[in-house]
C-alpha cells in the first residue's frame, strides 16, 4: 500500500497527527510507502515525522516540491486555501515511477480503521476515487459547467491511478482546466479536479472520507442538494457517522482550535497526544467564531433551509471578493 500527503511547516502538526492514526491503524498491513511531499517542512519537524513512522516500523520518505506557482506559468491566489494544496497535483511526476496507484490523504484527516479495502477498490478505467460533497454551493458547479445531476467530489481522500494519470498526462489537463477557472475558482485543485476529469471519477462510500461537520446533515437534505447523492445508500451514510474509516476536518469547527465543540475532535486529540507535539496548545482567538460556528452546526437538522441560506450569502460573498481579486491583479 502506497501513501502519500502533502504539506508545509504550518501543517506539520496536523501531518504528524494524521500519520500517526494512519501507522497505528494499519499496523498489519505488511507493506506500507509512505510518502510526504514537501513545500517547505523545516527540518526539525521532518525529523519529528520521522520519529513517528519509525516508531510503527515504517519509513518516511520527502520528496521537495519548491515553487508551486512557477508550475502554472505564475503568481497563484489560493484564497483562504495554502497553495501547497496543488501539490496533489503533482504526484505523478513526483513519486517513483514505479508506483502506479497511491492513496492520497489531506493532512487534517485522522484515520480509525484499516484503509485496505480502500486500497483494494476497483477503478475501472477512472483515474481517481474519491467521496461526493453534495453541499457544494450550485455557484460553484455553474462555473465549472458541471449539471445538477454531475456529482462533485472532495479531494482530501484520494485513490489515484498514477498509471493511467501519466499515461493520460492528466496533471497537463488539469492545469489548463484551472487557468480557464481561476478567476472564479473558490477551491482551485479541487474544482478543477472536478471540471477536467468529470465522468473519470469513480464515487466511494462516505466512511472514507466522512466530513465532520456532515454529523449534523440528515441523509434526506444532501440527496435534495445533490441528486447523485441518492446513489449512496442511506445505511452507508448513517454507518459512516457512526464508524468513520477517515474522519476529515473541514470546515471551521476544527480541533486544533480553542472553543471547537467538534464532536470527533477527540479523536484528533488522542493521536495528537501520540506525537512529538504533544501537549500543544489550541489556537485561540476565535472562541465567538467557533460558538457561533457550532450554533449552526446545531439547527442544521432542524432548520437545514437556514443552514442553506446562510452557506449561499457566504458563498457569494466569497465569489464576489475573489473577482475583486483577481480583478485588481490584472
């Protein structure tokens, strides 16, 4: 099994916590890569890092990727978005050659089970294999010219044919796809992963990637944001609730921050107490953001229409500073 990540210094922490859920959960997998590319990890933390896959029996190999920007012809505006995260993008040039399949996790997951029968998936011809995000705004699928029946799917957890992605030169594609986006785009790889390779991504069940603000969606409200979403059967979602494989921490409510009242952030403090960090301290000064935050969280299944409406005007808001953006760059 061949796992890769991609990080910087400021995600380091929250690598070494995801590494380490991943070594101490797939303990009997007798062979287990691990890769990290790197966009700047100090050497201090590298050597932290290292510590942990070594304490499981495993080695850590970094792979250097300098100067993302340069890549895509120019200065890139990633938003609230680290542009490290387009080093995904990269894997296939950048892991040895003979890797053809690899599973790529974002740093802010912490895995709880075994991710063999990930591994084992089969992705019959798609390139990739990952989870659907039915809450993703209808702003977003009209700039990607994606329909309402289209499914779009969340980057952090990937299955990738590196085979058919070297082959297909897809990271090529993908990059020309983003140029003809980036003015709109709110989630850059992502959405362009999404727009360039619609119909090559094959969808996997929620507990492989199971977003945690997504405990307080009822099954019903995301298949009427998402049509596609039917597909997945209701068992799977209310399993993934309860037994996540991967626990993915989007959103704001997130564990590293004082105040989060995220209901599996535990689990995310338990590996963290695993670590060379341990003993870190949260992140404060957004105590009200995270009140509020959770406020929501909360009248999610009772008032989902209010949710909705809340998550459009933010939405807007951010599409209409991003022009403004990238307006002033011209």
């Amino acid at each position: 099994m061949n796992v890769a990540y991609v990080a910087n210094e400021t995600y380091a922490r929250h690598l070494g916590v995801s590494l380490c859920s991943l070594c101490d959960n797939n303990a009997d997998e007798e062979e287990l890569r691990l890769f990290v590319v790197s966009t700047g990890i100090g050497e201090r933390s590298k050597e932290r890092l290292r510590r942990i896959a070594g304490g499981f029996g495993r080695e850590l190999t970094f792979l250097d990727l300098w100067n993302i920007s340069s890549r895509f012809g120019g200065e890139l505006d990633t938003g609230a978005f680290d542009v490290s995260t387009m080093g995904r993008l990269f894997l296939g040039e950048l892991l040895p050659a003979e890797i053809e399949k690899v599973i790529y996790l974002d740093c802010d997951t912490v895995v709880l089970r075994p991710l063999k029968k990930l591994w084992q998936q089969p992705l019959q011809g798609a390139v990739l294999a990952a989870v659907q995000e039915p809450t993703i705004y209808p702003e977003v699928k009209a700039y990607l010219h994606l329909s309402v029946n289209d499914p779009y799917f969340n980057a952090g957890v990937l299955l990738m044919d590196l085979k058919l992605w070297r082959e297909e030169q897809i990271t090529r594609r993908v990059i020309e796809f983003y140029h003809s986006i980036e003015r709109e785009s709110l989630f850059h790889d992502q959405d362009a992963l999404n727009g360039s390779l619609c119909g090559r991504i094959r969808s996997l069940a929620p507990k492989w990637n199971f977003f945690t603000n997504y405990r307080y969606f009822r099954y019903r409200s995301l298949c009427g944001m998402q049509p596609s979403y039917r597909k997945i059967p209701e068992k799977c979602f209310r399993k993934a609730k309860l037994e996540p494989s991967v626990l993915h921490y989007a959103g704001a409510e997130r564990p590293w921050k004082a105040g989060a009242l995220n209901y599996y952030g535990k689990e995310y403090d338990r590996y963290l107490e695993m670590t060379p960090w341990a003993g870190t301290k949260k992140e404060g000064g957004e105590e009200l953001k995270m009140a509020l935050y959770h406020g929501m969280q909360l009248i999610t299944p009772i008032l989902p229409f209010v949710r909705e409406k809340l998550s459009r005007a933010y939405v807007k808001q951010l599409m209409r500073k991003r022009s403004s953006r990238m307006g002033e760059r011209k």
